[in-house]
C-alpha cells in the first residue's frame, strides 16, 4: 500500500511538471505577444509623431497616412488621442481610467469594443508640445484580436482538465493496480521472509505474475527448498558426528580403565587374600569367638573395599548421557586421584593433592570431568620419571589467560596437573590436541585422550593451557566456569 501510494505520488508530480512547464511557455508565448503589441505601438507612435503631435493641437481625429496604409498590418489598426483631463468625460472609452492611467508607461488591455469584436488596445504615453502648452496623454493604438489571448485562456483551461483528468485516473489506476500487482505480492514475499528468519520453511509463495515480483517469489521457493535440504543433512551428519564423538570418547574411557584395570588387579588382589585368608580360619573352626568376630570384621572391611574400589571403576566406564549440576570439584578431585593411586604406583610416581580449605564448584558433567582429569594424570604419570612427582592443584582464576577465546565468566576454577618430566619438545606442542597424534609406544596410547579433553572442556565453557619445557616437565591448566557458559560448541567439534 505505501508503495502504491509512493507510485502514485511520483507519477503526480511528473505530471505536474510537465502541465506547468507547458504553462509556463503557455504564459510567456502571450507575454512575448505583449511586449510585440508593445513594440509595434510604441514604434507606430514614434513614426508618426510630428503628423500624431500637429493634429492634437489641430484637434482632428488621428489617422494613420495613406501610404502607411498600404501595409497589411496596419489596414485595421486605428488611433485615438486620449488626455487623461477629459479622460473622465468621455463615456465611450473602451478601458476603465485606473487602467489606463495606471502605469506610466505603455499598456496592453485585450477587450471586446461595442460591437463586441476582441480588440487589443495599446496605451502609449505622449505628450504633445503646441503654443497653449503641453498636453499629457496617451495614445491608443486598436488592433483587433487575433485570438492569442483566447487562445492562452483555453490552453490553460485545458491544461487544467487534462491534469486533473488525468491525475484522477491514473492515480486510480496505479492506486488499484499497485494494490493488486504490487502490494499484495509485496506482503507475501514478506511473510515468507520472517517465516525463514525464524526457521520455517514450509509454504512456498504462490504469486500468480511474471513479473520480477513473481521471479522473485519463485527464487525465494527455490531457496527455501535447498535450505530444507541443506538442514536435513546438516541434522543427520551433525547427528553422526556426535554419535561418532561419543563413542571415540567411550573408546578412549575404556581403555583407560584398561591401564587402571592393570594396576587395581594388585590392589584387589590383597584383600582377596586377606578374605581367603580369613575365611580358611573360620572354616576351620579352631578360633575362639572372639578371634571369630575379629575375623568376620576383617572379611567385611576388605569386601567392602573391594567392592567400592570396583563400583567406581563401573561408574567411571559407564557411557552415561552428559548430565550438568554443580559438583564438589574437591571430592571429584580427591575420588580421582584415589583411583589412579594404584597406576602410579606401578609406574614408582608420587601423586599430591593441592586443594583449598574452602570447597570449590562448578556446574560440570562430573563423569566428563573426570574422564579429563584421569586421561591428564595418566599422561602425567607417564611422562615423570621412576620416582617422578605428578602435582594437582585446585585454584580460582579470576582472569581470561593469554589465548583465551571465548567465555562470558569472569570467574574460573583452575585445575592444574603438572609433572617433572621431560617435557613436550617444540615440534609436537602444536599438535598435542589433534585426533590420534601420539608419541607413545604402539598399544600404549590411541591419540584420542588430550583430543577428547579439549572437546569435553570447550563444550563446558572452559579451555586448556599447557606449559612445557623440555627436560623442565609439563602443566596442563584446566578452566572452568562456575556457571555454564550460553554460547558453548556443539557437541560435535569436540575432536578437532
């Protein structure tokens, strides 16, 4: 409707300009006719004034000499001497006094005379000079009409019907047409396009034309069509890739709990003998009931031990659906660092813990978390040496560290696993968190686990710092935000 309204409006004013330009030259055609009126009378006037100036004083009518009369131009023009003193007295005048007197200089007056006829009557000042003085008037030159005012009276008329005519009628029809062929296409294609934006598809635009509006509806269909196509296998390949993710991040957790599994034999198998041990002596029912009760308290504690140490292994081999809350990062902490006590110890590595007095948490997937945490320490322990120490620190961070690309937290926990090894040499630091790099001895490493980690961080929010010198040993930083982050990656850019 506005356009209508903008086309109606342009076209209006185009065609004002073109009626008032043929007004304008409609105006200064007559006003050129004028001032040759003008031009003749004033001329005509000058030629004859010593025959113009003698019949005044002679008080005889005024008339153009007979060999000017040969002329054809002048073969109907007559003159007549008006004095503005007896101006007053003379009923016959053709023109009003206030028009003649008027202007001091010469005058154009188109009229009818008495018998009706279109006359132009021109006025040109003269002033006659005889023995009783000077005698003011004005000389009239008549020449009849040769429909130049008429004529400009009717073009204006004309150009005043047409313009509304056709202003009328256009705008009408622009009016209607632009509703019809413009600003109902407009509108669809419009509602279409905020259909789009908010994700919908569906409906194509039916406009019924040929025009550029109805190309553009069909290209507007088209487009539509190949966005449906593009989501749906965006949708199944982002659906693939995720699966993929998670069964790489299942993978790698299994075999860690392989390389635990290895070490937490030993550990099981202590209070398995302690157990048989117990209940052989038991069986053997030589002990008095108190050595019986000691025993049987004995038996219990090791299976619950057991049972506990192979409760967390389940928990931590699991595949479960990531699931955030807040969490106690010092317990998560303190759990894991209990569970990899015993591959250290295979490996002749010291682990400590450096936590604060103060609980810290954080709205994390705990089995994710951990997952990073043991893959890190693993790594840790590995690279220290016999009788190597691996150190986890809890702190906050207050700040965005160097290289830090995303996050909207101002505040952070930091946890940092560091080890006195050899370090990482310069050629690998930039490759460490790429899918399957690794340097480990074939069957010892799949090159998933720093890879996994960085996904499993990026998607909380948070990032990892490693800082490495060679022959200095390593420190992997861990950040996380206290709240979960609104902008976080898609599951499936977890492996880089």
């Amino acid at each position: 409707m506005r356009l209508a309204a903008k086309l109606v409006l342009l076209f209006l004013t185009g065609l004002f300009l073109v009626v008032g330009l043929f007004a304008y030259l409609t105006v200064r055609q007559e006003q050129r006719a004028q001032a040759e009126h003008q031009r003749f009378a004033s001329e005509l006037v000058q030629s004859m004034q010593p025959t113009i100036d003698q019949a005044i004083q002679e008080n005889r009518v005024l008339e153009i000499p007979t060999q000017m009369r040969l002329s054809s131009r002048l073969q109907q023009v007559t003159m007549r001497w008006v004095e503005v003193a007896s101006i007053n007295a003379d009923t016959r005048q053709p023109a009003p006094l206030n028009l003649i007197i008027a202007e001091q200089k010469t005058t154009v007056l188109s009229m009818p005379d008495q018998s009706g006829n279109q006359v132009v009557y021109t006025y040109v000042p003269f002033t006659s000079k005889g023995p009783d003085g000077n005698r003011s008037g004005k000389i009239e030159v008549a020449v009849p009409d040769d429909g130049m005012n008429t004529r400009f009276q009717h073009s204006l008329l004309t150009s005043l019907i047409a313009l509304t005519g056709v202003a009328s009628l256009s705008g009408f029809v622009i009016l209607v047409g632009g509703i019809r062929m413009v600003g109902k296409p407009l509108n669809q294609l419009i509602d279409k396009v905020r259909r789009v934006g908010e994700g919908d598809f569906s409906g194509p635009v039916e406009i019924e034309s040929t025009d550029e509006l109805g190309r553009l509806g069909n290209a507007l269909n088209e487009m539509c069509a190949q966005l449906t196509k593009q989501h749906h296998e965006l949708k199944t390949a982002t659906t693939a890739r995720i699966e993929t993710v998670e069964q790489l991040r299942h993978a790698e957790r299994l075999t860690t709990v392989g390389r635990m599994a290895a070490g937490l034999a030993h550990e099981i198998g202590t209070p398995l003998n302690v157990v048989t041990g117990r209940a052989e002596l038991l069986a053997s029912g030589e002990l008095d009931p108190e050595t019986a009760r000691v025993s049987a308290k004995a038996i219990q504690s090791e299976a619950q031990r057991i049972t506990r140490i192979v409760r967390e292994l389940l928990d931590f081999a699991r595949q479960n659906t990531p699931q955030r809350s807040f969490q106690n990062l010092n317990e998560l902490i303190t759990i894991t660092r209990e569970l990899m006590e015993t591959v250290a110890a295979k490996h002749c590595t010291n682990l400590h813990l450096s936590l604060p007095a103060e609980a810290l948490s954080a709205n994390i997937d705990a089995g994710q978390i951990q997952q990073v945490l043991t893959n890190l320490i693993i790594n840790a322990i590995q690279s220290a040496e016999k009788d190597g120490n691996v150190t986890i620190t809890l702190t906050d961070s207050d700040g965005k560290p160097t290289g830090n690309d995303g996050g909207t937290n101002s505040i952070y926990r930091r946890i940092i696993i560091a080890d006195d090894g050899e370090g990482i040499s310069a050629q690998h630091r930039e490759h460490i968190f790429e899918p399957f790099f690794t340097t480990k001895d074939v069957g010892e490493g799949t090159g998933l686990g720093l890879s996994i980690s960085h996904g499993i961080i990026q998607e909380h929010g948070g990032w990892i710092e490693v800082e490495t010198s060679e022959g200095q040993g390593s420190s992997f930083s861990v950040y996380l935000p206290v709240t979960a982050n609104d902008s976080q990656p898609h599951p499936a850019e977890a492996v880089r």
